[in-house]
C-alpha cells in the first residue's frame, strides 16, 4: 500500500493518478494519547491496527487527482533521523575530491573495514523533514549544497540490539530520500541538518510491496539532466547492517527513519532547480529548490 500525507495532514492511498482519503477511519483507529507522549510517530506505531481500518474505508473513500494535492513527509513526527555517511562504493571514490571533502572528512579508511566503522552513523534533525510538495531552501548562499538521493528506511517495530536475521522484521516501510547537504568543514550532523534538508516522499509504501530492498535501482535528474544512478545492491553496509549498527546505540522507535547512503554523481543545486527522485517499487518525486 502507498500511504501518503497531504495537504492539511489529510492521509491517502495512493492508487496510481488518484489520492484516496481514508483520514476519518485512520483517526477513528488511532488511540488517544495524553502527555507524556510516547516516542515514536503514532500512525506508524499503530500500522497494524491502522491498515485494516484504510483497507474497509478504501472502497467509499473520496477520490482526489494526485496532481491537485500538496504532498508532505509521510513520516509525521520521526523521533530520529538516521544516515549512513560514504556506504557506496564509487561515492567513496568521488568524496576523495577536496570540493568534497575540504580536506576533513576524508574517505581513506584508515585501517577500518568500512567508511561507517570509520565515521559511525550520524542524525540529521527531525525538524528537517519536509515532503515531496514543499521546497528545498538553501541556508549557505554562496556554498556548495548538494543532492544527495537514496533509499530511506522507516521503522516499524522498535527495539534495542536488533539482530541483522531479525532487521527486516523491524520495517514498516520505504520512501525516497534526498539528503541534502552543504560542503565544508563542519560535522555532517550540523551540514547535512538545517530546515527542509531532509525530503522524504512521495508516500510511504508498506514493506511487503517493496520487496528485497537489496535490489532496488534508483536515481535523480536536476532539470531533466541525469546526476546519479546505481542500486541498493551496491551498499557497502546493507539494510539489515544499518538497523543492526543504530539499534547498538539508539533505542529504535516507530517512526524512526535510516538514510540509507547515496551513490557516486552528487553535484550542486541551486535556487530555481527541479529534482526528480525515483526508486524501484517505490515511485518518483519532483522537488523544487527555492
């Protein structure tokens, strides 16, 4: 199922050019809550309970044209964001470029099996999350800020040590990612965080229509010229890998999402530009850079 959040956080199904609003039965089948919230976003904690009640709405749900609708994060309220730095191989090879790397973080591995056993993970801020139908705003006029397109994973199911053989067990769903970032010497977590540098989109489709998320092709062009191109399969630290590597340090919860890492082909953007994301099984967005 593709779910999707638009406009005034109205909720939709996504069935090929239409938008099926199903808001009234998921309110009616999400708890109430009083403070202190639980961590996690609560359409998500509650998928389970969630699903059925989409699923017996879908038949009289009011039918939108996609096109007519203002898209945001399908993911609400994620308690983090959590991204892989180098974990293509050819990006490693590109981020050897000084444009790049500003002579900081350099992708040498220094004795380490991977960039990641290197660098570790990294957070991007969750107020930076942003939609598919909202811009881009670049906060470093006269820097270098880059697109970066990738696989990003939703948790479904939370939990503390989660073992690689259980991992996938632990997924709600995928969406696109764009992980935006300005170049320079400053910790990822402070490049890679400013408001709306963190798209996800178009929708949230649920696990099970996915597939293997170790094979999935994806890409981005900026106004029509193509940038990046490759497949999941390439990863150096997979899916599995990444939840098993988080849940080490952070307690998952519902709602959290893993960027998963771009490949080689990133480049500038600027303001006025249009980015077209797609991922296999997925779907494709444009987002605008303001």
């Amino acid at each position: 199922m593709k779910i999707c959040r638009f406009d005034d956080d109205r909720v939709g199904v996504v069935e090929g050019d239409a938008v099926r609003d199903v808001t009234d039965a998921v309110a009616a089948a999400l708890p109430l809550v009083r403070w202190p919230l639980p961590i996690g976003d609560l359409f998500i904690a509650n998928l389970a309970t969630v699903l059925p009640a989409i699923e017996a709405a879908l038949p009289s749900a009011r039918s939108l044209p996609l096109s007519g609708v203002s898209l945001k994060s399908p993911v609400a309220n994620p308690p983090h964001v959590i991204a892989a730095p180098l974990n293509y191989p050819l990006h490693v090879q590109e981020a050897a470029d000084p444009a790049i790397n500003h002579g900081v973080h350099m992708p040498a591995h220094d004795g380490f099996a991977t960039p990641i056993d290197k660098y570790g993970l990294f957070l991007k801020s969750h107020t930076g999350v942003i939609g598919a139908g909202q811009k881009v705003i670049l906060h470093w006029p006269g820097r270098r800020n880059d697109h970066e397109v990738e696989l990003a994973v939703v948790i479904g199911r939370g939990g503390k040590n989660i073992s690689r053989d259980d991992a996938l067990s632990h997924i709600a769903g995928y969406c696109i990612g764009l992980d935006i970032t300005v170049r320079g010497t400053e910790d990822r977590s402070f490049r890679k965080a400013a408001d709306t540098y963190s798209v996800l989109g178009p929708w949230l489709v649920t696990a099970d229509e996915v597939g293997d998320p170790a094979n999935l092709d994806f890409g981005i062009e900026v106004d029509g010229e193509k940038r990046q191109r490759s497949n999941t399969k390439h990863l150096i630290c997979d899916v599995p890998d990444l939840i098993e590597r988080a849940s080490r340090v952070y307690a998952l919860n519902p709602g959290d999402v893993i960027m998963t890492g771009t490949p080689d082909g990133v480049a500038e953007i600027t303001p006025g530009c249009t980015m077209h994301a797609w991922i296999e099984n997925i779907g494709a967005m444009d987002v605008r850079v303001a």
